[in-house]
C-alpha cells in the first residue's frame, strides 16, 4: 500500500464518489460539495491568472487609465446585489451581447455554413478513383445526400408528405448513425476515465497491480 | 429608458462589429482587438458576480440550517483555500502555496473529477439498454453504429476481425460527418436568427421580465 498521504487522500475521495454507485450518502456528499468549491476556486485562480492579472494589475500598474474605462462598465454586474439598481447590469449584458452577436453574424455564416458547405461539395479528384471508401465520388454523393435530407428531416415548415417525406426518413437514418456513433464515442471516453480511476486505485494505492 | 438604452446599445454595437468584420483596414483590426480585450474584462465581473451567487447561496444555506447545510462548509472551504492558494502562490516568496496548491489539483480535484465522469459510464450502460434495443429500423441503425464505434476504438474489435477499426472510422468519417453537418447547418442558420433577433430588438429575453 501506498505510504503517500496524497495518494491516500486521492484514492479516499475517488471511493467517495463511487460510493453514490451504492446510493446517495453523507460521504459522496461531502465529496460532491468539495469538489464544487475546488472547482471554483481553480477557476477563479485561472482567471486571475489569465485574465485579471493579465488584463488589470498589469495596464494600471504601467498607468494605461483607459483599462478603467471596461472595468467600470464590468463592475456595474455588481448592481445586481442593489434592488434599486439592478437595472444597471443591463449595460455590460449589452455591450457583450452587441459586440458578440454582430461580430459571431458573418464569423457564423462563414465557418458554420460556407466553410461546410464547401467541404460538402464533390470535387474533381473523387472522379479519379470513385470507390474510395473515404475520398471516392460515391461516398461524396453519399455525403452530399446525408447532409441534405439531415437538413430536410429539421425542416419544420412543411408537412413531411410525398418525397420531402421520404428525404426526411433518410435524413433520420443518417442522424441516428450519428448519435450512435456519438453515443458509442461517449461511453468509450466514460469507459476510459473509470479504467484510468481503477488502475490509479490498484497501482499506486494499493500496489495490487505492478 | 432603462431598457431603451441597453435596447441601443446592442443594436449600434451589433451593426457596428457586423460592419467591421468586412473593413479590411488596421484600425478597424485594431478596434476589433481592444473590445475583444475589453469584452474579456467586463465578461470577467460577470463571473465574479456567478462567484459571489454560489457564496451567497452557500451563506445563506448555513444561516436558514437548510437540509444538507454542513456540506456548504466544504463549498466555501475548497473555494478560499483553492483561490488563495493559487494567487497567493504566485507571489515571490511563497512557493510553498504554490506547491500545495499544484497537490491540492492533481490529488484531490482531477481524481474527483475524473472519478464523477467515470460513474457515468455505469449510469450510460443502463442508457445503452434502453437505446439500443432495435424496436425500430432507426433504433438498429443506432445501435449498429455505437457497436462498431465502441468495438472500433479498443483493441479488442481488431482482435475479433482487423476491419472493424476501418468500419468505424467510415462511420465516423462519412454518415457521422455528413449528419453533424447537417445539424450545423441547422445551428448555423439558428445562430444567425437569434443573433439578428437580438441585435434588431425583437428577442428581448435577456432583459428580464419575460420579454415585455
């Protein structure tokens, strides 16, 4: 077993949260709120370290005022504590919200749609071996035809009758492979976290496997 | 006015970046720069405010003696010393804090955390029951494709037929792919809407008060 006091506390607190497997009890609890407020503390640390310190400490320690300017419009958040006030916190969700909508519009138009659409495409190189299962004309056609009947099964303005029925059904079949193969992705990654945990449990805890 | 004001300033803020995404010149690459920066900032007091939110809550709980009360002590307790630790570290000095802070990390939050993930995988396993059992053409199709993906990323389905890894990464590669994309499409256009929405002044949830 191990004699390190850290990997004694890692090991007691990784059964903590096991034990909710069993049912809900004081010590998955306890476990659970620690974990709650270490989380926000190493955020608030990370964004004092990449933000605040960044951002704040350093401009007005070199005496650029204007970094006052988008502190002041972030401090009126805090108004949300004064009843009175509170409508002030409307200012900074403006702000955000207008810069970051009018920017995201085209930046959105460009990656989301062009970008995918140009990667949708059938280009001349599929034409010199057709039947590559990864870059061959048929499975270019047989991305073209998922992405269009995805698009079509979402398309809620009209009744799915007649062939926008049938794009729509094949539009599911597509979908349904690709949160199979979501699924499938997450439980593996699941998977691989709780065989992480276990061999941390057996080898450095408890020295089972060597 | 107190909603005609923030109403303003999401729509001249909203044309005005729309605009300056396609003015290819220094200064506007240079406005662009400095909101982003300040973007930043003022989104950071919206995290202290999320911060300040949970300790209320927290002091709160413990003043009124809700149920499960002492556990909020562990709460405010891993907050400060988490924070503390790790600004406080920086300082000359003091590389002790430090140190326990990089211990604090590595052995009691990243095994909590990584532990929280991994029961999941048992909750997911009763999950695949219940998805994966083909009553429909659509159902089999998903569980055709979560059976190769999982066979496909460990050694074992290599060991029961060598193309099943292959198998896999078509499926990933071209109908996963083809219906991601059409999904992003989806977000694409539904992203566009609302941000339209918002900047015109028509979805005015944000305000608060229900829209009105």
């Amino acid at each position: 077993m191990s004699t390190d006091i850290w990997v004694w506390i890692a090991a007691l607190l990784s059964l903590a949260i096991f034990s909710y497997l069993y049912k809900d009890n004081p010590v998955f609890r306890f476990a659970e709120h620690l974990f709650t407020g270490l989380s926000v503390g190493y955020m608030i640390v990370l964004m004092w370290n990449n933000y605040a310190y960044q951002y704040i400490v350093i401009p007005i320690s070199q005496q650029r005022w204007i970094t006052l300017i988008p502190m002041a419009l972030g401090m009126l958040y805090l108004f949300r504590f004064v009843p009175k006030l509170q409508h002030l916190m409307l200012i900074p969700i403006a702000i955000t919200l207008g810069i970051w909508n009018g920017w995201s519009i085209p930046v959105v138009i460009e990656a989301d749609l062009f970008k995918q659409m140009q990667g949708t495409m059938v280009n001349t190189t599929m034409f010199q071996n057709p039947w590559d299962p990864h870059n061959g004309l048929v499975v270019g056609l047989l991305v073209v035809v998922g992405v269009v009947c995805t698009v079509l099964y979402f398309y809620f303005s009209r009744e799915h009758r007649g062939p926008l029925k049938v794009a729509s059904s094949v539009g599911i079949w597509f979908v349904m492979i690709g949160f199979g193969a979501s699924f499938g992705y997450t439980v593996m990654a699941r998977m691989s976290l709780l065989i992480g945990r276990i061999q941390f449990l057996f080898t450095e805890w408890i020295h089972l496997i060597k | 006015m107190r909603r005609q004001i923030p109403l303003m300033l999401v729509l001249v803020l909203g044309i005005f970046f729309f605009i300056q995404f396609f003015v290819p010149s220094r200064l506007s690459t240079n406005i662009y720069q400095v909101s982003l920066q300040w973007l930043i900032l003022i989104s950071a007091f919206a995290i202290v405010l999320a911060i300040g939110s949970l300790v209320n809550h927290h002091l709160l709980k413990i003043k009124r003696r809700r149920e499960h009360w002492p556990y909020s002590y562990a709460t405010l307790a891993g907050l400060v010393v988490m924070s503390l630790l790790g600004i406080l570290g920086r300082f000359p000095g003091l590389g002790l804090l430090d140190e326990i802070y990089y211990r604090l990390y590595l052995f009691v939050q990243a095994p909590m955390d990584a532990a929280m993930f991994a029961i999941l995988a048992f909750y997911m396993a009763s999950a695949s029951y219940r998805a994966f059992r083909a009553r429909s053409k659509e159902a089999l199709l998903l569980l055709v494709s979560g059976f190769f993906i999982m066979l496909g990323v460990i050694p074992l389905g290599a060991l029961i037929w060598d193309r099943i890894p292959d198998i896999a990464e078509w499926i990933m590669m071209v109908p996963n792919m083809a219906a991601k994309r059409g999904i992003l499409f989806g977000v694409g256009l539904g992203i566009t809407a609302t941000s339209l929405k918002i900047i015109l002044g028509i979805e005015r949830s944000w305000l608060g008060g229900g829209g009105k």
